[in-house]
C-alpha cells in the first residue's frame, strides 16, 4: 500500500479530478445529453489511465533534470521514496487499462489509440528539442474531449465532428496558456539546462502576455462553439465565468512577482475546467 500510495502522490492522481471535465464535455456534446452508462465508465477509466501514464512516464523521464532543480528535488523518484521499477510497472498498469478501455469503446477509439500514446509519452521529451512543448502538451490533454467524442459517435473525420476540433483547439489554447503561466518558474534553470521554453527563449513578462493572448483565444473559440451549436445560456454564463476567472488567474502572476504561482495555475484551473462543464449540463437540461 505505501508503494502505490507514493506512486500515486508522485503523478498527482487528485488533480485528475480537473482533467476528467475534459473529456466529459467531448461526451456530452458527441451524445447530445447523456451518454450509454458504458461508455462513461469506460470514458472515465480511459480518461484516468491516459492521465496517469502521461504523468508516470514524465517524472521518469525528467528524474534527472528534477534532482538538479531546487524546485522539484523532494520528487518522489528523487528522493528515493518510489523506485523507479514501481513507477514503470505503474505505467505499464495505466496503458493496459487505457488499452482495454479503447478497446472497449469501439474499432475507431483502437484506431487512433497508437496515436494518442504518441502524444501521452512523447511530450515529456519535447522541452529536449522545441520551445513549443507547452502547446505539445495542451494538444495532449485537448486529446480528452476528442477521445470522448470519438468513443460516442465513432467518427471524427466528417463536417458533423467539427465541434470536437473546436474542443481540440479549446484546450490547447487553455493548457498551453496554463503551461506558459508554470514554466516561467523554471526559466532560469531551463536556461542553464539548455532546455527550452518558451520563459526561458523570450523571457517572463513575453510568456505572460502571450499566455493572456492564449486565454482570450480560448473564450473567443468557446463562444463560436456556442454559438454554431446553439448552446443555451448555461454554457454561455459558464463561459463568461470562465473568462473572468482567467482574469483573476492573470492578475495573481506578474513578472517580478511569481508566489502565487502555483494558487493561480492549480486552482484556477480546475474552477474553469468545472465550470465549463456545469454549464454545459445546464446547457443540455434547459
């Protein structure tokens, strides 16, 4: 138990509860309303074993960088309290289920699986070659809603799928922003690591204001979404919510002054991601 405790603290598994939202607005707008009872249980689980790979496979890969930074040195993996056996067979666990869960939810979900697990292990290399890995990553979690989508309608290629690129492209913008905002932490130290990012390629105040850039593009994408679909006024007070939480998100970082860093990217994350999908059960209910 205190090994699956620790592996459990080391991939953050209580943040998944922000990550699920994702996926559960991909699904609600596939079904129109309610989904069959399967294909949520077997969205979630796939949506959980997705996250927790993805987390696993990047503090493996990123041991070695975090024992050098002051910031994440008492890692679990650094400091010796989950081996790294543990941590591999963890993410072994976590693409077996995320492959049964696939596998579950129909052929096209299988189809597209392999690319998915590019995405969901790749990114953790990504800060190696390209300061665009803070949008790598909002692709990968704007994986979620899609997958959803694609377990309810199995399509995604066709005029009718349009909502789940909206939702691609939504989420990108929202995590990559995000990303912008937790990266400036690490910028110095991406420097003397010759990692790159984009805090570190352009500077703070640079990062900042192109992730305010990336949060209003995200509330212009929602408010198209809303409006091609028709969406009710749920979704619409949710989405203007939304908005002024980005607000309060942006006001709390500055470039001299970062404490509040992690209030504004952790919380203010899964208030948004919430929100959004309250107000699109509200959307469908009315």
């Amino acid at each position: 138990m205190k090994a699956v405790r620790s592996f459990l603290e080391l991939i953050k598994f209580e943040h998944t509860i922000f990550a699920l939202p994702f996926s559960y607005l991909g699904m609600l707008l596939a079904a129109h309303g309610w989904p069959t009872w399967p294909q949520f249980i077997w969205i979630t689980l796939a949506m959980a074993a997705a996250r927790t790979l993805a987390m696993a496979v990047n503090r493996l890969v990123d041991r070695h960088q975090d024992g050098l930074n002051p910031r994440t040195a008492r890692r679990p993996l650094v400091t010796g309290a989950i081996s790294t056996r543990t941590a591999w067979v963890g993410s072994a666990i976590s693409g077996g289920v995320l492959v049964v869960s696939a596998w579950a939810l129909g052929p096209l979900p299988m189809i597209l699986l392999p690319a998915a697990g590019l995405f969901l292990i790749g990114y953790s290399y990504t800060k190696r070659f390209t300061w665009l890995s803070h949008f790598i990553l909002g692709a990968t979690d704007g994986l979620a809603p899609v997958g959803a989508w694609v377990a309810v309608r199995g399509s995604l290629f066709t005029p009718n799928d349009l909502p789940a690129w909206l939702l691609l492209i939504t989420v990108t913008l929202w995590i990559g922003g995000f990303d912008l905002v937790y990266a400036c932490q690490d910028a110095t130290f991406d420097r003397q690591q010759a990692l790159h990012s984009i805090p570190a390629r352009f500077g703070i105040p640079a990062a900042l204001r192109l992730s305010v850039i990336c949060h209003i593009l995200t509330v212009t994408v929602l408010a198209g979404l809303a409006i091609m679909l028709h969406l009710h006024w749920p979704f619409w007070a949710a989405t203007a919510a939304s908005a002024g939480l980005f607000v309060w998100e942006h006001r709390l970082v500055k470039p001299d002054d970062l404490s509040q860093l992690d209030r504004a990217f952790f919380n203010m994350n899964s208030y948004i991601s919430v929100t959004l999908l309250v107000g699109m059960l509200g959307a469908i209910l009315v």
